[in-house]
C-alpha cells in the first residue's frame, strides 16, 4: 500500500494577478519537495477533469454559485476580482475543477477495495475551505473538501465523514456548508483574531462542529495541546469512516500571514496523530488538501514533512 500524490500543470494556470501571496509557485515548490529520492514510492497521479465534477460542486454549493463563477470565467478582462482576496484568470476554471476533481479521485482511490493507496496528499489550488455555500471567499473559488465529503457519502457510501483542518486560518466556508449536518464533523485549530474572524469555542453547529483557536503566537506546545486535548477525542468519538484533512501550512513561523510560530515537526506531529486516527476509525482511509501556505521555503519544508509522515502510516 502506498501514498497516493495528486496535482496537475493546470493549477499553475490560475493566476490571481501580480503579487497575490496565493502564487502558482506554491505548487512547484512542494511538486520540488516531493520528486526527492525518499519519495519515490508514492504513487502519482493527475487531477483529472471529470464529467461528475460540476454534480459534485452543486452539492456543496447549489446551483447558483457554480453560474456565477463560470460566468467571470467566460469574461475577457482577466484577472478578474470577485473581492479584495479573491480574484481569477483565463486558467482558474479548469484549475478549480482539477481542485475538485483532484478529491473525487482520491476518495475513489482510498475507498477502492484492492487498498492501493491507503491515503493520499492533494497539492492543488484555488485551495477551498474558505468558500461559502453561495460565496467565493478568501482565495477560495469552491470548497475542494466539502465536496470530496459528500461524493464520499454518495458515490461510497460512506456514513460519517470527519474534516481536521489545521489552517492558521479558520475554515468557515467548510463550516458553514456542514453547519447542521450531524454526519460531518469539522474540528479546527487556527489563530484568532485573524481572518476570516470566525472559529469561536461557542460555534458548534449541531454539536458536530469544534472549534480550538489558538492566540497569535502560540507556538507548537499550545497547538499540540489544543489538538490532544479537544480535536483528537472528538474525532475518536465521532467514528468517522473517512478523515479528509485540509492541510494549511501558513501556521508555519516563516508565513507571512500568520503568527502561530509552528515548525514541520508539529505538522508531522499532527499528521501521524491523524494516520493513526484514521487506523483505529476506518482502515487507515485519509485524504489530505492543500489549503494555505505561503512562504514558499516553509511551504516545501512541511509539505514534506506532511507527506513523509503520510507515507510512514501507509
Ligand atoms: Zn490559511
């Protein structure tokens, strides 16, 4: 059984405009990281355009917001900004749909009954946990995660589905969509105050959603703390048949946005918390989303980390 890594070219197409933190170069420094000698048994695969791809946005998000990005992506006057954050280019489309794409495939492969991959790290981008229901939002055009969740209880049957996201920023897109879904949990570390201001103790959903925020610069201890003593018990308790992950690593101490001071050693430390998670609830099922991660150095260092620490427990 392997690691399963999934990106395409593509997503260096989508180009936010001059000086936007969220570069193409994001996905080369990791697609670098990863072609090292101690990764050469990952398994590896392109995130593919698929026929189910849009079904499977409208599911997260209806109808109307899938109109509404492709029509700014049939515009001329690119890049265009749907708000201060949040922009695209003649790319985006096809890159948003690889993005989503990317989480349909790995489920199928994670659930795929000869267990080739046991778990899977998705480098892909427009990252997604910040969109909204009906909204584009921080970067985000659709949330790659939420839809990978609900193909997941679809097309494999899969009951409970738990999202770990340790993002510096708080997942509220992510939140919002499960909001009152009980089959869902969402657990989160990130700092506050900080974008996008959401991700209080008291936001609970329906009593499937935990909230652990962290001060700025709280460092690894506190982070370890937070996930031992709140998110890792709720996610045992949950049963979950399948751990999606959206993997941010702008909580790094050399991140630009934000200050929770970690180092790669926390995000390996979190990963293999994770895998063994995954182990006792559902048969080692993971499937991990780049989300954020900025400095570019920090961002290959701890993409490495974190698929090292994937393919350890597969
Ligand atoms: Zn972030």
């Amino acid at each position: 059984m392997s690691t399963l890594f999934v990106t395409h070219p593509a997503f260096l197409d989508h180009r936010p405009g001059v000086g936007h933190p969220e570069r193409p170069q994001r996905v080369s420094a990791i697609e670098e990281a990863l072609a090292a000698p101690r990764f050469d048994r990952l398994a590896r695969e392109l995130a593919p355009l698929r026929d189910d791809v849009e079904a499977a946005i409208v599911r997260a998000h209806g109808p109307e917001h899938l109109l509404r990005v492709k029509a700014a992506a049939g515009r001329e006057d690119f890049p265009y900004a749907f708000d201060d954050d949040t922009a695209i280019s003649a790319g985006s489309l096809e890159a948003a749909y690889r993005a989503v794409g990317a989480g349909l495939l790995a489920v199928d492969r994670v659930f795929d009954p000869a267990h080739e991959a046991r778990n899977a790290f998705l480098a892909v981008r427009p990252p997604g946990h910040h969109a909204e229901r009906n909204r584009v939002m921080g970067f985000c055009l659709f949330n790659n995660i939420a839809a990978a969740a609900l193909y997941a209880r679809k097309r494999h049957g899969a009951g409970r589905v738990a999202i770990v996201d340790f993002d510096v920023h708080h997942g509220n897109g992510t939140q919002q969509i499960f909001w009152e879904d009980r089959d869902v949990f969402f657990g989160s570390t990130h700092e506050m105050p900080l974008f996008p201001y959401t991700g209080e103790v008291s936001e609970t959903g329906a009593g499937n959603i935990v909230n652990a925020p962290l001060r700025s610069g709280d460092g690894g201890a506190r982070f370890r703390e937070a996930m031992e003593a709140r998110i890792l018990p709720a996610l045992d308790a949950f049963r979950p048949d399948l751990i999606l992950v959206s993997a941010g690593f702008d909580a790094h101490f050399a991140d630009p946005l934000g200050d929770l001071r970690l180092t790669e050693e926390d995000f390996a430390w979190i990963t293999l918390k994770l895998v063994e998670a995954a182990d006792r609830c559902c048969d080692g099922r993971l499937v991990s989303f780049l989300e954020g991660g900025y400095n570019l150095d920090a961002l290959e260092r701890s993409s490495a980390a974190h698929v090292a620490a994937l393919a350890q427990g597969a």
